[in-house]
C-alpha cells in the first residue's frame, strides 16, 4: 500500500443554525469522529476540500473548538491538508484567512496558487507557502476557490500538471455540471476530465451531497446538515477512505457522517373548513420521531378561507413539545382560489359581484355564520350610498326587519 487517506469538504465549523447551541456543537462533533475514524484506522492524511469554516470571520469559540480537534491528528501524526473554500476566503481589507493562522501554527498545511500576470502558478509548498507537497509515493497539489474564472484556470492545469509514477491527488473547490451560469466555481464535465491523463484522484469540496464522475471525481458532501432541507439526502452526508495500491490503483469507500436526523411531514388541508382545523389534523398525525431530533412540516392545499389565518406558531409549539424536538420549521405552499367565469350569453354581473364578496368572506372570515346574507347585505349599503342616501336612512334601513337584502 503506497498511502491511505481521508477525503472531505464542506465541514462548515462554526455554523449555528437558528443560535441553537446544540446545532453549533453537532458540526464539530461529527469533525471530531471523522478525526477520530482517521486516528483507529491509522490514516497518514486529512484532506480537506474547502469550507472548513462557515465564516470568513470566526469567533473565539469556533477557533479553539477547531485547534482541539487538530491537536488530535496532529498528536496521531496524521497530517491535514486544506484548501480555501468560499466561505474562509478572507475578506479583501484583512488580507489572509483563519487558515493562514492555523498553517502558521502547524496545525494543517494549507495549499493555495498564486495567480501571477493572470496565470496560475503551482509551486512546492516550502516554508508554510505552496500548492504542492510530494514524495516518492504520492502528490498533493491544492488549488482553492477561484470563482467564475475556476474553468479558465483549469484548462491551463493540463500543461502545468507532468505525468508521474506518484499517486497525483488534485483538491479543488470547485461544482462539476453544478451551478453552470452562477459565476461560482462551476466547471463542465469535459474540462475536468481532459485532466485523467495527469491526475488519478480529484479531490472536491463546494456541494453539500455526494457526486462522482468516471472513477476520477469525488465531492463528498458536507458532514453535517447546514439548513434543513438538507436533510432530505443525508445518506450522502460523510467523508471518503481512500486506499491507494503500490500499482496506484484505487479502493475508494465512502463513509457516512450521522447528522442530525431531519424528519418531513406534508399536510394537505384542502378539506379543512376554517383555520382551527389545521391544528386538529395536526395533532392527529402519527409521527415516529426520537427526542432532540429536527423536522420540517410542509402546510400545503387549497382551502376555503385565508390560509394566513392559521396560527403556525402554535403549531410550531405544539409539535415541538409533543415530540421533544430540538427544531421544527412549519412551510407553506397553498393554492390561492381561482374564481372560474362563467360561458353563459347573458352575464349577471350582480350574482358575479355577490359570489366574489361570499368567497372573500369565506377566505378571510370562515367563522361567519351567515355568508349569504352578510353579502347582500353589504351590496344593499352600496347601493344606499351610491343612491346618496344619508347615514340615519341607511341604518333605519338596515334595522327594519321586513327589508329585503
């Protein structure tokens, strides 16, 4: 075996999702036991493609809780490798990033090109500065986050790149076919691959799920759930192990992160008459959630009143304590009423104008006991004051018993 290596992108430490304390720490808990699957499996290298920070700025919190982590590989001899991402990019007044620090430290070395008169330059990493670290078995060559101009600059790697007998690994923060016109590091299929010739394992970070192309290309996704729609593939959540042959063939196994368990629930209320209907059909569904998991629930339907009538904070509250759950997030998606026009020749604007003011009624006030006689009569003051009738002839109107609405 001529290397051994963990592969992973997007650890996003130092998220905190919705100032849940709980949430901050899920990131770094699953870092710590990918640290930790390295350190049992006696892995020589972490390469980490882009993002390990979710702030360009970080707090003091998130930096010590990173170090600790670190002083773990770095006690275990297993050495890091990282790349930027977008999101540790400095930003342009402070110059360098957290990474920088963290290289200058040695808790990780951090490869990153020079861009010189508009070319990309690939330099042995030497006194804490390069893109590249290489021995007799393998190479290591780290490009970071380059944005819209990430395609021009990889199809200036093929001539850069020289074949050799070592094991050539590329880190890149890059999409594949992913976020073509964005101007965020997207890059076509074809380009990537013209590179199968020089390189034996592309190494990607920037999309949170799982993708592979042709036995070259792997994105690993993120390790944790960022936002909980997330969730919905969190079996591509996790890192790569990485066994490398002395012939340099490969044995790739991906490993899953356990994430925070995300739960989805879509209710229809198309059948429900006014807005206290929707809290009875939700304390009638049947869930299987465990304690300080997370859920989405999705209110979706046509219903007969207005749907912004429905109180989704009580909800919120009563699912979350009914299930114990960490966070819950209750959606929408409602299909607003329609009024459908009639074919007939002789149109009754009158019934027209009276059918619009019932549904209105019943949308915005469902618990309004009589419609039909709360709309006529609401077209009869119309008429009394469009008639100029004065105020006391119109009260006296409506308060007659005989009048006819």
């Amino acid at each position: 075996m001529k290397v051994r290596f963990l592969h992973s992108g997007d650890t996003h430490l130092g998220c905190f999702p919705n100032r849940i304390e709980t949430r901050f720490d899920d990131f770094f808990n699953v870092f710590k036991n990918m640290i930790t699957y390295g350190i049992n499996n006696k892995i020589e290298l972490l390469l980490i493609s882009g993002d390990l920070f979710h702030l360009k700025s970080i707090n003091s919190r998130t930096l010590l809780n990173t170090i600790e982590c670190l002083e773990m590989a770095k006690a275990a001899k297993m050495e890091v490798i990282v790349i930027e991402g977008n999101h540790d990019r400095a930003f342009l007044v402070d110059g360098d990033s957290w990474l920088h620090f963290l290289n200058e430290q040695g808790y990780i070395k951090l490869l990153g090109e020079p861009i010189v008169d508009g070319q990309l330059v690939l330099n042995p990493y030497e006194e804490k500065s390069g893109s590249v670290i290489e021995n007799d078995k393998y190479r290591v060559i780290g490009v970071s986050y380059l944005g819209g101009m990430t395609e021009k600059y990889i199809k200036s790697l093929n001539k850069l790149i020289k074949k050799t007998d070592q094991f050539t690994i590329l880190m890149l923060h890059a999409a594949i076919d992913r976020l073509q016109g964005q101007e965020m590091g997207d890059v076509k299929s074809e380009v990537i691959l013209g590179l199968k010739d020089v390189v034996d394992y592309i190494a990607l970070g920037h999309i949170h799920v799982k993708y592979e192309i042709e036995d070259l290309c792997y994105n690993p996704g993120s390790l944790e759930n960022i936002r909980l729609r997330d969730g919905r593939r969190s079996e591509e959540k996790g890192f790569y192990d990485i066994i490398v042959n002395d012939d340099n063939t490969k044995e790739v196994n991906y490993i899953k992160s356990e994430p925070r368990k995300v739960h989805y629930q879509a209710l229809d209320i198309t059948e429900a008459i006014k807005p206290q209907d929707v809290k009875k059909m939700v304390q009638n569904l049947k869930l299987d959630m465990e304690p300080n998991e997370m859920m989405e629930l999705t209110v979706f339907g046509k219903p007969n009143f207005n749907p912004y009538l429905i109180e989704l904070n009580e909800i919120e509250v009563y699912l979350k304590e009914k299930y114990h759950l960490l966070y819950i997030e209750v959606k929408t998606a409602f299909s607003i009423f329609d009024q459908e026009d009639g074919e007939n020749e002789v149109v009754d604007t009158q019934a027209i104008v009276r059918n619009l003011i019932e549904k209105k009624l019943e949308y915005n006030y469902p618990d309004t006991k009589d419609i039909k006689a709360v709309a006529k009569t609401m077209i009869r003051v119309s008429e009394m004051i469009n008639d100029n009738l004065d105020e006391d002839t119109i009260i006296d109107t409506l308060y007659k018993p005989e009048v006819k609405l």
